[in-house]
DNA sequence: CTAAAACCTGACGTTGACGTCAGAGGCAAG
DNA sequence: CTTGCCTCTGACGTCAACGTCAGGTTTTAG
C-alpha cells in the first residue's frame, strides 16, 4: 500500500509517516519512482510507535527499544533499557494517579455541596 | 522569601518561576525596588501547579482550575471542566498501563530466556 | 490525452515551557 | 566603598513532533 492508504488506516498524517521513517522508525519499499510502499504489518507497526509516543517516550528512545519489541531479540542492555522505560511508566501512573485523586476530591465534595446547595468546602489538602 | 530561596525549596529553576507569573499562576509581592517576594504558602502553590504540569495540564488550563483547587469554589462550568480533566487522566493512565503491560511482557518472557540460555520468544501481540 | 489526485523533496513555521544572555540595578559583608 | 551575589526586564534560542507551503513528478480516472 502507498503512504495515504498507511494514513488512513492508521489516523496518522502522512507528514507524521514521513517523519517516522526519517526517526528511522519506520522503514518503506521505494518503486522505481520513489514512491513509498508498505506491507499490510506497517499498520501494526505505527499504532506501536504511537502507543510509544503515547508513553511519553521520545522517538530517539523508541529507537533503541523497537528492535527488540518487534524481534524479541533481547540483550541484556536492551532488557535494562525496557526496564528502566516501564518503571517510568509506572511513576508516571503513581503522578497521575496521586493527581486524579486530588481533582476527585474536590469535585466529589463540591459536587455535592452544589446539589444541596451549601457552600463549598475542600479537603485541607487541596488549601494552597 | 525572594525568588531564589523559593526556587531552591521547590526544585524549580527561577526563570520557571518567574513563567508561572507571566501565566498568572503564582503571584508575588512586590518590594519597592521592584523585588519579588513570596508568602510561604507559595511553596505548596508551586508543588501543586508542577504536580498539574506533570499530569499533562497546559497552563492555559491550569490557570483555568487553579482558583477552584485553591479556594474550593466551584462554579457548574467548574466542575465540568474539573471532570473532563479527571476523565482525560484516566484514560491516559489507562493508556500508560496497556504499555506498560506490553513492555513487561517482553521483559518477562526475555528476561526469562536469557536466565535460562534460551532463544528469545515474544508474545503474538508484539510481533511486528 | 488530460485533468485531478496523490506523491516526492526541501525548507520554513508552530507551540509550550522554559534556557540563556545582555545590560542594569539592588543589597549584605568586610 | 566596593566586591560579589541576587535580582530585574526584555528578548532571542531551543527542542520535539509534526504542519504547511512551494514546486515538481507520478498515478489514476474518465
């Protein structure tokens, strides 16, 4: 398939495409005029670069972990730099968690103090 | 305080400070020089809009939320924009954990292997 | 054959959250 | 008083992941 059918499969502009095969993330066939061409596992392959994105990872870090994810070809280096990336993940959740927790508070009890129309109050917590 | 005391107690660089202001998310007083000075409270001020940064806020929507975390006044407009925040938390955690998911996955199976002597297999779900 | 649609490369523009530098003024210590 | 650090206001620089435009070629539909 050529880069727009890529596109529209993915959601991803073809701009983006462009770039990631720039990043080295993506590779193409070239026809005889230059044009890309993909087989139909490209498909797979930027929905995981976007989820990576989507990570928080940069494209210079999927690089390094996208060999082995796709392989499974794993070295020890690799395994150390999987491993480092899932635990930033995991502190990533614990933030966000921690953050949520925060917001939900304050809607829980102002919520409802709006229904029984009282005025507002928020947990200590939240008094900055 | 001045600017650099509380740039110290927050781990946060003093032109960061100095942004927060022009954002309006932090206020200061002035000294008759033209000095900023700060309240103590303005270290948990600082913590909570980093904290808010962190989960993906932009400072166009903090500055947005910031009155109501602060003082727990909470408008119906509020409250919306409260949730819809929450919600896109949620989905982003939601998106982390899939990755995260995927990644441990490899690490597990390969990690496995390489203690075992093993060639490196990965799940169906990885292979691209 | 021809016009529209898709594709190419190259290059500059965008956005957010700051970094960094210039030039000038303020403030406690010796 | 002056040395040295802190602070001030602009204002330009940065970086990532693309958007967008220009100018030209290729493919496809009729």
């Amino acid at each position: 398939m050529r880069i727009g059918e890529l596109a529209a499969k993915t959601g991803v502009s073809v701009r983006a495409l462009r770039y990631y095969e720039e990043q080295e993330l993506l590779v193409s066939q070239r026809s005889p005029s230059g044009q890309r061409h993909y087989a139909d596992a490209a498909v797979g392959r930027v929905e995981l670069i976007r989820q990576l994105y989507a990570a928080g990872l940069s494209s210079r870090t999927i690089l390094g972990i996208l060999p082995c994810v796709v392989t499974g070809e794993v070295t020890p280096e690799l395994l150390a730099r999987l491993t480092a990336e899932r635990d930033r993940i995991d502190e990533r959740v614990r933030d966000l968690s921690a953050t949520r927790a925060r917001l939900d508070a304050i809607i829980a009890t102002s919520s409802g103090s709006l229904a029984a129309g009282k005025p507002c109050e928020v947990p200590a917590s939240s008094a900055v």
